[in-house]
C-alpha cells in the first residue's frame, strides 16, 4: 500500500516535551517532540481509547491521562500497566518547516 504524506504542523510550533493532536488522512494522530525528534502516533490509547495528545510526555515516555498507562514514544510499545498493546506509530517526514506525516492508503 502506498503511503501518502500529510502536512500537519509547522517545524518550531511543538516545543521538546510537548504533545499535539493533529489529524491526517481521516486519522486522529499525536504528535511528539522528544527531544527534537517528531514522532506520530494514533492518538487513541489502546487500554480505553483515551486521548494520549491530552496525556504527558518525559522525554521518550507518554503516560496517558486516564489510568496513567503508558508507552514509548518512538516504537509505540506499551511500557506500563493498564496499557498492554501497542500504539501504533507513523512515518514522519520533515519538508522544509513542515511535519508531514505518512499514512498509507
Ligand atoms: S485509557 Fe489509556 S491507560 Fe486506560
């Protein structure tokens, strides 16, 4: 399937340590700034659904505002308990000063 990429933001509106929800290509995504680094993630928590954009992020880690589950930024893998599924994660592409995130169709 091939992966087409949306803009999103613009690089410098998400600061290092902050999270953002954004959509693309119908998807509601989170996106991540660790430590410089954008990552994207679906923004749905995989214990409840919870919005992990509206949760917290110390450096690589992303605790989600419900239970407190929580997963790695960069791989989407659960780190903590309620959370045990993965959170699956997006290609991120920099195009100039924009955030482009890939989806596949
Ligand atoms: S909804 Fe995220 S840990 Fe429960």
């Amino acid at each position: 399937m091939p992966v087409v990429y949306h803009t999103v933001a613009r690089v410098g509106e998400i600061q290092p340590g902050e999270l953002r929800y954004v959509e693309a290509g119908g998807k509601g995504i989170c996106l991540a700034n660790v430590d410089g680094e954008i990552v994207a993630l679906d923004n749905a928590c995989t214990h409840e659904q919870a919005s992990l954009s509206d949760g917290a992020i110390t450096r690589d880690r992303i605790e989600c505002p419900l239970h407190g589950g929580a997963f790695d930024a960069r791989s989407g893998e659960p780190l903590s308990y309620p959370a045990v599924f993965p959170v699956k994660t997006y290609r991120v592409e920099i195009d100039g000063d924009e955030i482009r995130v890939g989806i596949r169709t």
